[in-house]
C-alpha cells in the first residue's frame, strides 16, 4: 500500500531543486513548462531526464517533435518561472516578449538563462502521472561567466519559490 499522498508532498516539499523552463518546438509553434524535475543521467553518453505530468499539452509535443531543450533560471528570472507554469494566466503567450533561440534541435532556447542543454528524446519511461524524458544532449552552454556572474540559481523548496543565501559552505 503506498504512502498517503499527503505525507509523501509533505516529505518531497523538504528536497530542494533548481528551476527549469523545459521548451519544445513543433508544427512551428513553441511550447514550454516550468519544471523542477531535472537532472544529469550519464556522461557517456551525456543524458539527462526531465519528468513531464501526462496531461500537459507541452508532453504530447516533446513525444512528437523527440527533442526538447531545459533552460536553468537563475533567481532574476523568477517571472519566467511564474509565468511558464501556468501562474500568470493574464500572459497567454508564454514566449511574448523573450527572444529565444534555437541550437540543434529547434526547441527554443531561452536568453541569459545559467545554462541550457538541447536534447534528442533517447528513451521515454513511464512514471505514473508523469512521463520520464531521457534527453541526449546535443548542444549546450553555461552562461554564467559572460556577464551574469552576480545571478544565482532560482530555487523551489518547501513549496515556495527561493534563491541561494550566497554563503559557500566547503569542507
């Protein structure tokens, strides 16, 4: 018997993640959520996953199109992140005023983000209500370094939305 739901949004609420806007490119049109299920799967080949809920309209595209792009925010782009999920429902062009680019696959690529990959669909697992994305990692890049040193990563812990104090800790 599984854990009640509650309980288990009570204890995962405690893990903190980075926040990602997950974009795709199909038919022509862009398309994007606010995600902050994201991580690394392997360096060789270099993989990531995202989890994506079902009934999303952004998921049906990223199984069409096999590609998707992650862009990492930074706390500056606190608005973006609003606004990608779904909390800003007066914006219905989720892209309106943000030139994004495209690298390989054509998913958009969001500007003065800290980072992005450009992913090839490499496997899809089914999870529940979500769909896991396994990306291959085509294109990249850090932007940190160019200009945005003073950003940091845009946080979601404990159901709100937050930014690193500042303070390293090193052993």
């Amino acid at each position: 018997m599984p854990v009640d739901a509650n309980i288990f949004k009570n204890v995962m609420a405690q893990f903190a993640s980075g926040v990602t806007i997950v974009t795709v490119q199909f038919e022509g049109r862009r398309h994007g959520l606010t995600a902050s299920s994201f991580t690394s799967v392997s360096l060789e080949p270099p993989l990531v996953l995202a989890c994506i809920d079902k009934s999303l309209h952004s998921h049906h595209l990223i199984e069409k199109s096999g590609a998707f792009a992650v862009n990492i925010l930074g706390a500056r782009q606190l608005e973006w992140g609003l606004r990608f999920a779904g909390l800003m429902p007066e914006i219905a062009d989720r892209f309106a005023g943000i030139d994004s680019e495209t690298a390989v696959t054509g998913s958009p690529i969001l500007p003065e983000c800290l980072a992005w990959v450009d992913c090839k669909v490499h496997n899809i697992h089914h999870g529940g209500d979500h769909t896991i994305f396994v990306g291959e990692v085509v294109a990249g890049d850090v932007l940190v370094g160019r200009g945005l040193d003073d950003d940091t990563p845009l946080l979601y812990y404990n159901r709100a939305w937050r930014q690193l104090a500042g303070r390293t800790l090193t052993p």
